[in-house]
C-alpha cells in the first residue's frame, strides 16, 4: 500500500497492492459501523469530549474503569 497517497482514491488504486484495481479497497465496509453506538452516546464528538475529560482521572485512579457509568 502506498502510504504516501493524498487521497482514497490513491489508495484503492495503489500499483503495488496485490488486489485488482477494479475492487474496491475493504475497508470502506467498516464506514459507519459505529454509526449507532456514537448516537446512543450523544455523538462521536461527545463521546471523545467525556473520555478526554474523565482521562486524567482514570489515569490517576480516581475513577475506576468498572466503576463508570456506562
């Protein structure tokens, strides 16, 4: 794979890739697997807000992982 492409298109057509350039690139069938896990959690946007904020308190032990809600 060529890491160096620019877009996704570069690299679903990448020549040094064992796959024909006519198959599309297996990942993209992973786009929005999480689509309703985010939703049910406010959003991908809050989910990563709550975790950044509750980091440096799981880190110091103030929050137990087991402990949170979930």
């Amino acid at each position: 794979m060529n890491l160096a492409a620019g877009r996704m298109r570069d690299i679903d057509n990448d020549t040094n890739s064992d796959n024909p350039t006519n198959m599309p690139n297996p990942l993209w069938r992973l786009r929005g697997i999480a689509k309703e896990v985010f939703a049910e959690l406010g959003g991908g946007a809050t989910f990563i807000r709550n975790e950044r904020a509750e980091f440096p308190l799981r880190a110091d032990g103030r929050i137990n992982k087991d402990d949170a809600e979930e």
